[in-house]
C-alpha cells in the first residue's frame, strides 16, 4: 500500500506564476519530508525538507507547506520559470533513513 | 569526479545473463542505498547499507544480490532476471545523521 501519494501527474503552469505541487501521505508517524527534482537522464536531487515540528520551510523561491492534521505537505515555487520544468517527487520518513516516495509530478512551465 | 556515479548507464540482459550494476560515492557518505523506479511507479527502496553493514533488504526477490565493499562502492548482482525487473535502478548515499539523500543518475535495465 502507498504510504506517499502524489496524485497529479503532472502540472502545466506559465512562466512567472505559482506552481503548487501537492503530496498525501497515510502513516502519521512520519517526521521528515523531502521534496526531490528530477530532470530526464540524471537522478533525483534533493530541494527542500520540512521536519514535523515545523509547518513551513522557504527557501529562495522553493516553500514547502505541512499540514499534519491533513497529512498533507505542498510545495510552493514561485515565481516559476522554464527551468523548473522536471519531476518533483515528495519522501517521507519516521526519522530514519528509509524513505517512501511519491510518485512524482512532472512540472512544465510554459515560457 | 565528484558526487554518486552509476555505471552502466543503460544495460539489456537476457533473462539467463548475470550482470552487476555499480555504484561509487565521492562524498565521504557511509550510507548506501539501491532504488527501483519502474514507470509510473514511486521509487521503492530495496537495499540500505549503513558503515557497509545491511540494514535494510526490503523484501527483494533473491535474484538481486547486493554487495558493499567499502562505503564508496555498492553493486548489485544480477541473475536470472524477469521482464518485469526492468526499471531504472538508482543508487543514492547519505551522511550518518543526515536524511538527505544525493542519488546517482541511475542505470536503465532492459531484461528481454
């Protein structure tokens, strides 16, 4: 069973306006979450992470939202550009290194 | 070099073959792990070696075999694989203490 879901597939935004992608997760003993990005042909790389005890992280123009309540994290990336185009996948974790990942959102933003 | 290299990159193997897939880290890391990512799939976690020790084997089949040498290097031996194996397999490090994982570019398997 999907523990980490990410349930849109993919987004299509215009360059300079907000892309928000979205990430649900089951298990409410998860503590750590990361947002990774992925081009085509390389692996993912880390972006952002928010442990529980917080309910935002900024960093630059990449903010990520947790919603413990709602078991429920966003990221935020604004304004976008056409480089952000890739993959984003969310991780989670119960403070240890095994991770459950979503599927991943493949962002396009339109120039 | 620098950061989490893979090689081959792309590999097609018949299902009577054997073949290991590499992995080194530059980083310093002492944790290793190897991933599967089959299309339209989340990346499932198979192997995680901590200090070269395994830790983790995520209930994967037998025909993958992992080994950790030293914690630079990682391999993942393959045999006797099914079409359903095919996927791209992504090796990733960490630091002790730290939950950010730096993955390498991966290696695309093709089992015909």
């Amino acid at each position: 069973d999907q523990q980490v879901k990410q349930n849109s597939p993919s987004l299509s935004v215009q360059e300079g306006r907000i892309s928000i992608l979205n990430c649900d997760y089951t298990n409410s003993m998860f503590d750590y979450f990361l947002w990774y990005k992925k081009y085509p042909a390389e692996g993912p790389t880390f972006l952002i992470s928010i442990s529980s005890i917080k309910d935002k992280n900024e960093d630059g123009r990449f903010t990520v939202f947790l919603n413990k309540s709602a078991k429920h994290l966003s990221l935020h990336i604004v304004p976008s550009q056409p480089g952000d185009s890739a993959v984003y996948f969310c991780a989670a974790s119960v403070r240890n290194n095994k991770f459950y990942f979503g599927s991943g959102t493949k962002l396009n933003v339109k120039p | 070099e620098t950061g989490v290299t893979q090689t081959p990159r792309h590999l097609v193997m018949g299902m009577t073959n054997k073949k290991s897939l590499k992995c080194e880290q530059h980083l310093g890391h002492n944790a290793m792990y190897w991933y599967k990512q089959s299309a339209k799939k989340p990346l499932e976690l198979m192997f995680v070696y901590n200090f070269k020790e395994q830790t983790e084997n995520n209930s994967v089949p037998s025909r993958f075999s992992p080994e950790c040498p030293n914690s630079s290097h990682l391999f993942l031996h393959l045999h006797t694989l099914q079409p359903e194996d095919s996927a791209l397999y992504l090796c990733a490090s960490s630091q002790e203490n730290s939950l950010e994982q730096y993955f390498g570019p991966g290696t695309r398997l093709t089992v015909t």
